[in-house]
C-alpha cells in the first residue's frame, strides 16, 4: 500500500463524520434563526470531533468501518450535540 493509497483510505473514513457535522451545523444555524454565543466553527469542529470519535468507536466495536449502525450513530451523536449547543445558549441567553 502506498502513501496515496493511506492518504485516500484515512480521507474515506473520515470524511462522513466531516460533511455531517458540517451540514448539521449549518443546519442548527438556520433552524434556530439567531446569534448563537458560540460561533458555527467552533460548532462544527466540536462536531467533527465527536463525529470522528464515533466512527473509531464503530471500528473498534463492529471490526469494519462503513456499517450502517455506525453511521446511524454517527446522525444520532452530532444531531444531539448540536441540539444541546442550541439550547444551552437558548437557556441562558
């Protein structure tokens, strides 16, 4: 395996936790129509971490990446995570 072969195979399981969170966030802005106290980066990337923590957590677990568990997960995860950043900032804002 080459260096573009990892390249490619890290960029692969990755990048569904990446777009989801970006999306989600992105989401979360409009649906909630204000100035959130934490700026949507921020957001995002506290997504995508948690997002790629649940795809290493499915790997380990099931010993594949890409089952469909894992990315039911993975929605779960960064949907609640967005919802708790909104309406922590909604309860004391």
């Amino acid at each position: 395996m080459t260096w573009d072969d990892v390249f490619w195979h890290l960029a692969n399981f990755g990048l569904p936790a990446l777009v989801l969170s970006l999306g989600i966030t992105l989401w979360g802005s409009f649906q909630f129509r204000r100035q959130p106290q934490i700026k949507w980066l921020w957001r995002w990337l506290l997504n995508a971490i948690c997002g790629l923590a649940v795809l290493v957590v499915g790997l380990v677990i099931t010993g594949n990446d890409g089952k469909m568990a894992t990315y039911g997960a993975l929605v779960l995860v960064c949907a609640t995570l967005e919802w708790a950043l909104q309406m922590r900032f909604k309860l004391r804002g």
